[in-house]
C-alpha cells in the first residue's frame, strides 16, 4: 500500500501555512493568505496519482518538519524533493532551476529565463513562478524584477520582504 500524503498547517508569524508530502517528496505549501487546508486537501484529491491525505500535526510530516526548522533558523536550505507532478514541463523547469538560488540571494525573473535558454521568456517565468505549487521549497520569493524590486508574488509582497529579510538573517518567523 502506497505512503499516505499527509498534510499541516505550521503557524508562523506570518500567518498559518499549509504543506503536503508524499512518498515522493514535497507536494504543496500555502502560504498566507492562501493557507487554506480544505482547499489544499480538495487540491490534493484531483492531483494525478492522487492518494488519501491525512492531516497530521507538523511534526509528524516530512515537509512540515523542514520547515518548522527553517523557520526557526535551525537550518538554510529546505532539501527535501518537490513532487511536481501534474506541472507543465516549462514549469517544471523554472520551479527546478530556482531550487539552486541559494538562501540569502535573488536572480531576476530575467535571469532565470536567460539561464533556461530563454531570454525573452521572463514573462512566463513569473507565470510558472505564480503557480508554484511547492513555495518555499521551490523558492519563487527568490525572484525579483529587473532592477531588484520586488514584484509578483501571490502571496505578497509584505510576505516576499519578510522572507527575504529572513533569510538575510533577520528574526525567525516562528
């Protein structure tokens, strides 16, 4: 019998988040205002491959236990593979390739189009960044406008500036 998707919500001081995992790694993190577990377990029941989620404390999920520490400051880097099945391949490749801006950094939306061989494409890289299922992990924050301003982020922007000062090494957000 296959793992069972298990999903928490973490409270953070910027507000509640949402996250599920699976056997193959992580699935979805909502973050405020978007944190919404009913919604994310509907999600999860039309997901390709769907399996019965079960809703746990944090502690008990793999994801929410990456984060707790990283929200805390107990670690830099969320690690853990993000299940990004059902996500269009260019998608997938934005989502992929800003899982190597390292904490602390940011790269324009430019800047990652340019590196998937698509310069002119940073239109669709915000898009692909909009629909980031596995935020945080797939660190869409990481991403600015061409002259470093922070822009898009569907979450917003007050949530993007809190992210990034934290990880400059501002206060944790637990």
């Amino acid at each position: 019998m296959p793992e069972a998707t298990l999903v928490c919500v973490i409270a953070s001081k910027l507000g509640p988040l949402c996250c599920a995992s699976g056997p193959d790694g992580v699935i979805a993190v909502d973050l405020p205002p978007n944190a919404d577990v009913d919604a994310m377990l509907a999600w999860l029941a039309q997901r390709p491959g769907a399996q019965a989620p079960v809703v746990v404390a944090p502690e008990q999920c793999p994801a929410g236990q990456q984060l707790l520490a990283y929200l805390a400051g107990q670690r830099d880097a969320l690690t853990m593979p993000a299940d990004l099945r059902g996500v269009r391949p260019f998608s997938r490749r934005v989502l992929e390739a800003i899982r190597h801006i390292p904490p602390g950094q940011t790269k324009t939306y430019g800047q990652v189009a340019a590196e998937l061989g698509s310069p002119k494409a940073a239109r669709a890289v915000g898009q692909a960044l909009h629909r980031n299922p596995a935020a945080l992990f797939c660190p869409c924050h990481r991403v600015v406008g061409a002259g470093g301003g922070l822009v898009g982020f569907a979450s917003g922007l007050a949530i993007k500036r809190a992210l990034l000062a934290f990880e400059a090494g501002g206060a944790p957000l637990i």
